[in-house]
C-alpha cells in the first residue's frame, strides 16, 4: 500500500488531479474561516470557547449540530460559507423525489440531454433554499438568543459587553444573504470542478473534509472528559482503548458491508454478430448488498434539518418549536427512530428509483444471456427484482444500524451531549468517510493499474460500482502551480496579519 502511494506521484496526470483536489479543499476551509461581514467576532470567539469548556455541541444540538458539522464549523464562526452545502444536497433530493413521482420529470430524465435540464433546475432550487436559509439567518442575528442554532450565544454578548451585529439593519440583512447565497454556489461549483478535474466526487469530498475538520475538536474533547475530567478513575485508559478498538472494527464493518456484493452468474451463448463470432461464456451480474450507499442517510438528515431551519426562524419564540427541537435532539431517542424510519423507507426508494430489473432483463435478452435456471423476460425481472429486495433489505437494517449507534455508544460511556464525538463511531459522518475515502481509492487504483503499477491491494482490486478513472480533463501543471502560488500567498498574508493583530 505504501508504494501504491508513492506511485501516485509518478503519473503526471493523477498528481495534478491529487494537487487541484488538495488546492480546492485549501480554498474551501478558508472560506469557511472567513467571517461574514458586520459580524462582531470577539463575540463568536468567546461564544465558541464557552462552548468548547462546556464540552457542548453548540449550534443548539440535533439538527443544529448535523448543520454545524456538515459546513466545517462555518455555521458556529459565521464563516462566508455559513450554510455549507446542504442547500444543494436539500435540492437534489427534492428533484429526485420530484422526478420518481411527476410523470413528466420522469420522462424527461429518460431523454436524451433530459439528465442536463435536470440539473439546471437542481441549481435553480438550490438558490431558492439557500436564499430563503440565508435570510432567516440573517433575520435571527439581531437577537441571536432566538436562533436554536445559536442557544447560549447570549453568555458571551453578556461577557464583551456589544451585540453580535453592531450595525443591525436591511442593509445588513441583504449584504448577508447576497453573500451565504453566492458561497453555496460558489461551493457547488467547486464541487463540479473537483468531480471534473480532480479526485473523487467533489460534493461528497466536501462534505467529507467538513467532517473531518471536527476530528481535532474530538479528541481533545475525548482526552478531557476521559484523563482530565476522570483523573480518579483507574478505567478510564481502558475506556480509551477500547473505544479506538471499537472504532476500528466499525470501520471494518462499513468497509465490508459496502464492498459486498451478490454476484449473479450470467451464462451467454455462442453467437454470430456480422461476420464476428461471439464466444460464449459465464459472467456475473454484481448486485451490492448496500446498493444506494451513503444517500438515504443524507436523504434523511436533509429532509430534517430544511423544516426545521425554515420554521424555527418563521417561528423563534414559539414552545412548540422548541419542543420539536428537543425532540430532534441527540439525547432523544425519538431523533433516532424518526431519522432511522426515514432511512429504511429510503434505501427501498433509492434502489426503487435507481435499479430496474426490467431494463437489465430486457438488455440481458437482447445480448443473448441468460441466468441458469431463470427463464428470459418477465421471469428474469422478477428474479432480480425479488434478489435485490433482500439485500435491500439486509443493507437498509444496517444503515439504521450503524446511524443508532452513537446514541447507545453515548448512553454507555455517559457521554451526554457530545454527539460530535459520538458521531465519528458511527452515523451520518463515519458512512460519509468511508464512502467518500473507498471511491477515490477505486480512482486512484484504476489510475495506477492502467499505467501498469500495482494497487493498493497486491492481489485482486478494490471492488466498487464504477470501477473507471475520472473522465474529465485534468488541470494542467501549470495551472495547480499558479492555484497553489496564489494559495500560498494568501495563507501568508493571513499569517502575517494574525501575528501582527
């Protein structure tokens, strides 16, 4: 594996598309660091060390606290990509559900092009979501108490002794919304130029590096609540161990889970196409017990998390919200069952929407292959529908699974509030790595396989759905040097000015 690594950078092509990934993941933490203009942030950062001593999630917990680890942090320090993007996540869901349900969506996805108009209105949507967060975002700062996502907030205006937006108005309001709105598109077009030019799927790789910029935030969190905190307690160092032991095996667990397939034997006959003869002979159909992979989660968290944005601001001093807050708590088991009924019922649906057995028999039929002991056609359908029902049904259970798991890790270890530490144990951020990591290494070993060089397993490969290397064209060296001259010089400015202030 190690010379796997170190022949990456031997192939011109996957070491500018390794460096343009690694330039546009620089470009996104920064923005994320980047206040938003008229923010006092002598309160945010008194705010977040409050916070970081109380051990609290912050970004009022549950929904609040998926938000804040899905933009990097941006939603606690105010950063210029504040929403992250979830608003385009939110959107494309809405257009896959839309497109499974609207007879004419559903045609036009079928069409020639039809896939390209789709995402045209994809965007035009995620304007919409972002605009309308972005303006109760904006709304809720002038009495930021209100705002569930900024619960405590008011400890530290109390501590400095000024407001958080000291020059609160409409100008304020539209300068800010302008600027939330254009940082998730800003955010989605990287996203576009990393799945182009670089490694991996840019949106997912986004959120994945979002969700690792907390993993600091964890362990000092870990080492204070279990060598500080439990100084007295001789357990405490085994706790330790045997949380990393348990991580490593539920990191196992997802790995094989997702790299595990049903492999249905297709037999094709000898045949004649022109003047080629066609010899036949066995293949296998792959079906993977985890078909629709990390999306029903996603699914599940977007769908949450855009009500609840919309109607805590429309409503910010009303009990019932509150109390629809709280049950969106992760301390509430009630989070639990709503978010893992919601993944079962999506991991049908995306396999409902995305797999269809009746194209694959058709396709089957016409390239003269059959499944021993299946007849051809309808037969065939119902075959493979039936199969890909039980493992859809295997790979939704454990999807519900895995996501339950830090709430019992946190009752256990009596953890309280610290689902952000949890969450690396499982759920939402653990299937997102793992699935976000498994892909580029599939690009990367097919990189490496086609320029004849071993991947990183020395026998057999990665398994996966897409086993091709990224189709785009790759930034050329020239362009990631003058990316990364450019980056530099910001990060030096940046320094620089720190130091001096």
């Amino acid at each position: 594996m190690i010379s796997a690594f170190a022949n990456t950078w031997k192939i011109p092509e996957l070491r500018d598309r390794i460096l343009f990934t690694m330039a546009m993941i620089v470009i996104v933490r920064l923005g994320v660091a980047i206040p938003l203009p008229g923010v006092n942030m002598e309160v945010i950062s008194t705010w977040l060390d409050i916070q970081a001593k109380d051990n609290a999630d912050g970004a009022g917990g549950g929904i609040g606290a998926i938000l804040n680890v899905f933009s990097g942090g941006g939603l606690q320090a105010m950063g210029l990509f504040s929403l992250g993007i979830m608003p385009y996540i939110s959107a494309s869901i809405m257009m896959q559900l839309l497109s499974a349900v609207v007879p004419k969506l559903a045609r036009l996805k079928k069409q020639d092009g039809g896939q390209q108009k789709i995402n045209s209105y994809t965007r035009y949507v995620t304007i919409v979501i972002a605009t309308v967060q972005g303006f109760f975002l904006a709304k809720s700062l002038d009495n930021p108490e209100s705002n569930f996502l900024l619960q405590g907030i008011g400890k530290a205006i109390t501590q400095v002794g000024s407001p958080l937006i000291p020059e609160y108005g409409p100008g304020f309001i539209a300068m800010t919304v302008l600027i939330i709105v254009c940082g998730t598109l800003f955010l989605m077009w990287v996203g576009d130029q990393i799945t182009e030019r670089g490694i991996g799927n840019g949106i997912s790789l986004i959120i994945s590096v979002n969700i690792i910029s907390a993993l600091p935030g964890v362990i000092v969190t870990l080492w204070d609540t279990f060598v500080v905190k439990r100084a007295g307690n001789a357990f405490s160092p085994l706790l330790i161990v045997l949380l990393v032991v348990l991580f490593l095996l539920v990191i196992a667990a997802v790995i094989a889970i997702t790299q595990a397939q049903r492999r249905i034997a297709v037999q094709y006959a000898r045949r004649v196409a022109g003047r080629r003869e066609m010899a036949g002979g066995t293949q296998y159909l792959p079906l993977k017990v985890n078909y629709a992979g990390v999306m029903p989660v996603i699914f599940a968290t977007a769908i949450l998390q855009l009500p609840a944005t919309i109607i805590g601001g429309m409503f910010p001093n009303s009990d019932a919200v509150r109390t629809m807050m709280d049950l969106l708590s992760p301390n509430d088991i009630w989070f639990y069952i709503i978010s893992g009924t919601m993944i079962f019922f999506f991991s049908f649906f995306w396999v409902a929407t995305m797999f269809q057995p009746s194209e694959i028999a058709e396709n089957l039929k016409k390239g003269g292959g059959y499944i021993p002991g299946v007849r051809p056609g309808k037969p065939t359908s119902d075959f493979l529908d039936y199969t890909m029902t039980r493992l859809t049904f295997a790979g939704a259970m454990f999807l519900t699974l895995i996501f339950m798991l830090p709430y019992f890790i946190g009752l256990a270890l009596d953890l309280g509030a610290n689902s952000l530490v949890t969450s690396f144990f499982g759920g939402t951020s653990l299937l997102i790595l793992v699935g976000v990591l498994l892909d580029m290494m599939r690009q990367i070993e097919t990189h490496l396989l086609q320029r004849h060089y071993d991947g990183f397993l020395r026998k057999g490969k990665i398994k996966g759905r897409n086993q091709r290397a990224a189709a785009g064209a790759q930034a050329s060296s020239s362009s990631v040097i003058y990316l990364w001259t450019i980056l530099a010089v910001i990060i030096l400015v940046a320094i620089v000015a720190s130091l001096y202030n």
